[in-house]
C-alpha cells in the first residue's frame, strides 16, 4: 500500500520548490572584475628589451656564422631592429661580442664541471677544448697561423700559431697569467689539461690574446729582452 507523505496544516507541497526559488533570488552573482590595466613600459623598459633581443640574435648569428664572418645587419635582422639601433647599445661588434660573453656564456659555462662527465673519455674533452681554442682564435686573431694539426686525432695535448713576433708575444701572454711557452723561430705553443681546463678557460685565453695583439701591448722593450728559457 502506498503511502502519502504527511504535510503541515495550510502548506501546499509546491510551497517547497517556491520558498527555494525566493532563496536563490535573493543571491546576487558576483560582478566579474575587470582586469587590471596593463602598465606601460616605460623607455627604460623598451630599451633594455631591445637589448637583449640584440644580444639574443648576436649568439644565433656568431654560433651559425662565427666571428669573423658575422655582420651587424645580420643581427640586427635576426633582433628586429635597424642597424643603426646597434650602435646606440654598443660600440662595436667587439663590444657586443664582449657583452655576449660577458652575460650570457660565461655564466653557462662557468656551471660546468672541470672534471669530465662519467664515461666521457678524457681524450675527447681534450680534443673539445683544443678545436674550441682553435676557432676562437682563427676567428679573433686572424694575425695568427694555425701550426699545429686541425685534426684532433693527430695532435697531443698542445697546439702551435705562428707568428713572426711569436716570442714578444708569449712573454705578454705570460705577464698576463695565460702560460704558454716559445718555440723557435715563430711558434707559440698552448698546453692544456682537461682534469681542469674548462671552456671559460679558453674564453678567457682569447680575449689576452687578443688584447695584446691590438693594443700592441707586445711591442714594450721588456717582452723583447730575450731570456735564456722562453
């Protein structure tokens, strides 16, 4: 048998649904806020975005092209900016290349690890730093010539550049803290070891070099004066 469920004297059972609807009228929806307004750059802003699109585009076109035959316009293509935009942030390609080191490898390269990853053979990270040194230097210090093997396979663990000023040179190098040797009559030789050679290392050796190949830092009488042992 069925049974009808009970109500409260005068109440109908639609008074239910009614009372709920009458609840639910009075709950007002939240009002959606707008967003914020967007700040506006400011010309300081825009400058240092430009900046860094310039420094970003300079590693793609010396990383595709390297040093030497990388182009300002190319950058600037690669940034989206003019060339003559460049030149309002840096000197030079020199000074761009500088501040690409400066701020955006070196930090990179400082984190790796002198001692070689398990696995990788020490010949290989010698091999890596050796063609690592030799590019940088073909592209930086055309004034030198390769002496040694290009190919690694053929070499040890140093490698030579001529140069007719080789010995001057070197003493240079050396009151800089970049130790290398001479060898008669034009050679300056390069040592390194991969236990804890890194690649900043070599960054570092390149830009000595090259600094002391164009300010002509060489030519002071006293890296002229030769010694017994070079």
């Amino acid at each position: 048998m069925a049974v009808k469920p009970a109500h409260a004297k005068g109440r109908s059972p639609a008074s239910a649904p009614r009372r709920s609807r009458a609840i639910a009228s009075g709950i007002k929806a939240p009002v959606p806020k707008s967003p914020p307004p967007a700040v506006k750059p400011t010309r300081a802003d825009r400058s240092a975005l430009r900046r860094d699109a310039i420094v970003a585009a300079a590693l793609e076109e010396f990383a595709a092209r390297g040093f030497a035959a990388a182009r300002l316009e190319d950058v600037a293509r690669r940034a989206g900016v003019g060339k003559g935009t460049i030149y309002l942030h840096f000197l030079d390609k020199e000074a761009l290349f500088r501040e690409l080191v400066t701020t955006m490898l070196v930090p990179f390269i400082a984190n790796i690890e002198a001692v070689p990853p398990a696995g990788l053979p020490i010949r290989v990270v010698l091999e890596r730093l050796i063609d690592l040194f030799i590019r940088e230097v073909e592209g930086r210090c055309p004034e030198l010539t390769l002496a040694s093997p290009r190919d690694g396979r053929l070499r040890g663990s140093q490698v030579s550049f001529r140069h007719p000023e080789g010995y001057a040179i070197m003493q240079a190098l050396i009151a800089r803290g970049v130790i290398g040797d001479f060898r008669a009559p034009d050679l300056l030789r390069f040592g390194f070891t991969p236990l804890y050679s890194s690649y900043a290392d070599v960054w570092d050796a390149v830009e000595h070099l090259k600094a002391v190949l164009e300010s002509g830092e060489w030519k002071a009488a006293r890296y002229n004066e030769r010694a017994a042992v070079t």
